[in-house]
C-alpha cells in the first residue's frame, strides 16, 4: 500500500526519533546528532572547552533530541541550549554551566549583528549630551551571573595558562558587544540597563551614581565609547 | 571559456582567500552559512568580487509536501539578489516537517505525486530568485519499495517540468549506486545533457555494516578514483559544466583543495578523456 507523501514523511519522522525503520535509517539519525552537536559546539565554545568534546556531544545529544532547530541556520540554533543546562544541572554538576551558555549564546548574537559606524559625539557640549538617548550596538547584552563568568571564559581560552578559577570572584556584570565583551562594575551595569531602556545619559548617570557611589561617569562612558558600545543617536 | 573548475568556500579558509586570492574558476557557498551579518560575510563579499560565485543552499527542503518555508526563502532570495551569482542550487530531498529543520538531506520516494510537490516548490523558488535554479541529486542509503521511476527519470521529468538545471554530483551518484546496487553508467542513460548545469565533486568514506560495505557521503577525504572515473563520463557525455570540490569533515589545509580542482580543471579541458586522468 503506498502511503501519500504527507503520511510517508511522518511516518520517516517518527522512525527517525523512535528508533524504528531499517537499519539503515540509523545513517540519517547519526547524521542529524552529529552534525547539529557539532553546530551547537560551534555555537558554544565555552561549554565544550568546560566539559570536553567526549561528554560534550553526550549533552548536546541529548539537547538535539529534545529541540531540534526550526529554521537551516545554524548559527540561530540552540537559544534554548542554556536554560537546558539549567534544568540538567544534576547530567553536568557544574552550576555556572549555564551562565557559561548564555555568555557563550550572546557572543554568538553578537558576533552575527550588524554592525553599523559607531555614535559619532564629537562636537556636542556635556550639557547636549547629557539630555541625549543613545542606542547600544546591535546585538549588545548585559549579563549578569553569580559566577566569576569573565575568568571563566579566560581560563578556557585555547593556550590559556593552567590554573583554578576561584568561583567566589563573582558575581559578575559582563556587557556582550561584537568585539568580545567587556565586565562592568555595578554603576557601570545600571548605567548601560538604564540606556538599554531608552533614558537619556543624564538619567542613566543618575541610576549609575544610585547604584554605586564611585560610579564615575566620564571614564564609564569613555571606555564604553572605545569598545563601540553605542550605534547610534535615536534624536 | 573552459568550464571553470573551483571549491567550496569553508570558513577556515576564508581568511587565506580573503588575502591570497589563489587561483580558482569558482566558488561556491552553502547559503545557510551567509544569512547573517557577520565580519565572515563582509570577507565572502569581497572575496565575491574576484571570482564566478555559486550560491548552494542546503536547507530549502524542495521534497518538503508542506512546501517551502516563506521566510527561508525570503532570505535566500535577499542574499541571492545581493550577490547575484552564477549559478544557484539546492538539493532533489526534504529536511523540514511539521515546523522541525532535520539537518540532512532526507531521501524521496520517486512517484508522480512527490514530482508535483518538488516541481511545485522549484517553480516557487524560481519565482521568488527570478532565475532558473539547479537540483543536485542526494547521496542515497534507503531503496525506498513505492517509488515507481528511478532517480535519474524523476529528476529529467523535473528539469523538463520545472525548467530547472541539473547538478550532477558524481560522488552522490557513486554513493547511491554502490548502496542501492546499481550501474552508475546506467544511472547517466537518459538524462538531458542540455539540462545539466554543474557538477559536484567530493570524498566517501566506506563503512562495514551488515556483512557489506555502505558508502556515506562525508565529504571527508579526496576525491575517489572510481569518482574520478564517473566525473570524466559526465564530461565526455553531457560536456563540461562548472565544477566544484567540496569538503567539509576534517577540513585539510587549502592547497589539497587547490590540487583536487585543479585536477577536475584538466579532465574538463580535455573533454573528460581517460587519458587526462593520469594528470
């Protein structure tokens, strides 16, 4: 009996996530592990270089199995990956595992956003600027973590030096940008969240101080100009 | 003008291209890889520049029965339109149901009723490209029991229905005929020579299984010699067509790529003659 291609191709689908079919379907299972462990390797190198490439395709197995990609690019695939590691912390153990993925998420966001000529400031009085709105680079993020993420991060560097990282130097603030990211002490974080909401800089300088009071604005904003923090002037 | 002889473009070369330029008739992309904005794509559009481009997407799932993904296609077709390449492609096989992208090239049946659906898809691809469109044939594992016409009839009916081109990949051809135990000579009986617009050329790599051997398409190793010897029948029968090297599992350095292009550039100039091969 031939089946219509519609039921032909569920009925592919559910061998391939049963276990069912021939033997020979087991290729294109393979296939499909593989390859999208291997995306998502790509996509979190962090997490690969923490746990190693042997429990790395375990986990991300496992993650494969449960959500597969919606779309063929792969490198949108797995923004779910982190909060996966979350819940599985007990398959891992490492409880800033997660927070490792969703740095390793936003360098990937980053890394893929456009990146239009920086904020040009250049000829505006303190007071003009104060009473602007300025927009981060696309794809910026501000994440926060009880863990030491930045050392973290370092420490798995291809080439870095040996040596434990001391897990109570967190928690951290780190803002994600294309060029890599940037840790942020309190004022600085509450200035950047508070121009991410759209506030002019004299607003964002008032939460940066409120925060922390040796927030300093003109070296917070000077070191934010220079990683290309802003893209644009909004007005 | 030879039929140029080129590679696929794989991000750990894009850097020595980017600088070197090196020698080659032609690049190819996977689409899927360049829909981003990214420092990679802006070194691709300037590598563009400089050489015949071949935009070959992976992930339109042309076999799909619930048709093809409306924003998927929007941007391919926007990168397309940007790059304006000579030659565009995808693959004769689905990877998308119910919502979920699979990441393979999942096989077919050939029937009457999965040539509409392929055929509806192509024109629809064609229509938003405004171009005419290539279908490569897959790499097959599964001899799928219902299908009623061979691969080679199901894609002449396609191009002839369609108006699509045809990429021949020899690799896919050996691969499915040593597994599906049948003559590749015979699988080139009867296809349009007029219709076929590319060939593809990659390594296999050979698995013991069952008691027999099954080749999968791993595009892992260099080019086979009974590969070699199926790529110069393509040429001598159907002519010379665009031709690329593709490699994508254990990634060797540029100049292996180089070496293997080069040699598909000699079996083109010479017409696909045996004696070329010796090159």
């Amino acid at each position: 009996m031939t089946l219509a291609l519609r039921e032909w191709q569920a009925a592919f689908v559910a061998d391939l996530a049963g276990g069912g079919g021939e033997a020979r379907l087991a290729i294109h299972r393979h296939h499909i592990q593989r390859s999208l462990a291997k995306a998502l390797a790509m996509t979190f190198p962090t997490v690969h270089a923490l746990v190693g490439a042997d429990f790395f395709r375990q986990i991300a197995g496992i993650f494969v199995t449960r959500e597969l990609p919606t779309q063929p690019v792969l490198a949108e695939y797995g923004a779910q990956f982190a909060d996966f590691l979350a819940a599985e912390e007990a398959m891992h153990g490492l409880p800033y595992l997660a927070d490792v993925a969703r740095l390793d998420w936003a360098l990937n966001v980053a890394f893929y956003s456009p990146r239009p000529s920086a904020a040009d400031l250049t000829g505006l009085s303190p007071e003009v600027l104060l009473s602007k709105v300025l927009t981060l680079a696309p794809g910026a993020e501000l994440i926060r973590s009880r863990y030491p993420l930045d050392r973290i991060w370092t420490a798995s560097q291809p080439g870095a030096a040996e040596g434990e990282v001391d897990l109570a130097k967190g928690p951290t603030c780190l803002l994600v940008l294309p060029a890599g990211f940037v840790r942020l002490d309190e004022g600085e974080a509450a200035f950047v969240a508070s121009i991410a909401e759209g506030h002019t800089l004299e607003a964002a300088a008032v939460a940066g101080f409120t925060a922390e009071s040796n927030f300093g604005l003109a070296g917070c904003f000077g070191r934010l100009l220079g990683c290309e923090a802003f893209a644009a002037l909004q007005q | 003008m030879n039929a140029p002889a080129g590679i696929g473009l794989r991000a750990p070369h894009l850097a020595e291209i980017d600088r070197d330029r090196p020698a080659l008739g032609l690049l190819e992309i996977h689409a899927e890889n360049y829909l981003l904005p990214s420092p990679s794509f802006a070194a691709m559009e300037r590598v563009r520049a400089d050489y015949r481009f071949s935009v070959h997407a992976v992930g339109l799932s042309l076999g799909a029965v619930d048709g093809l993904d409306a924003a998927h296609l929007a941007r391919v077709a926007a990168l397309v339109k940007r790059l304006q390449p000579d030659l565009v492609s995808d693959h004769l096989s689905w990877s998308t149901h119910g919502g979920r992208y699979f990441n393979d090239l999942l096989p077919l049946p050939y029937t009457e009723e999965a040539l509409d659906v392929v055929v509806r898809n192509v024109d629809r691809l064609q229509e938003a490209l405004g171009r005419q469109i290539s279908i490569e044939n897959p790499s097959c594992y599964l001899a799928i029991a219902h299908s009623t016409m061979s691969e080679p009839e199901f894609l002449s009916q396609l191009a002839k229905r369609s108006g699509c081109g045809l990429l021949l990949d020899a690799n896919n051809i050996h691969v499915t005929a040593h597994n599906l135990s049948i003559d590749p000579a015979r699988w080139l009986d009867g296809l349009p020579a007029a219709a076929i617009t590319e060939y593809h050329l990659a390594g296999h790599a050979v698995n013991e299984v069952e008691g027999g051997t099954i080749l999968i398409d791993d595009h892992g190793s260099r080019v086979g010699d009974p590969v070699w010897g199926l790529f110069s029948q393509c040429v001598e029968r159907f002519g010379p067509r665009p031709t690329v090297i593709e490699w994508d599992t254990d990634i060797p350095a540029l100049p292996v790529l180089l070496d293997e292009a080069r040699r598909a550039s000699v079996l083109l100039a010479a017409g696909g003659r045996h004696d070329a091969r010796a090159a």
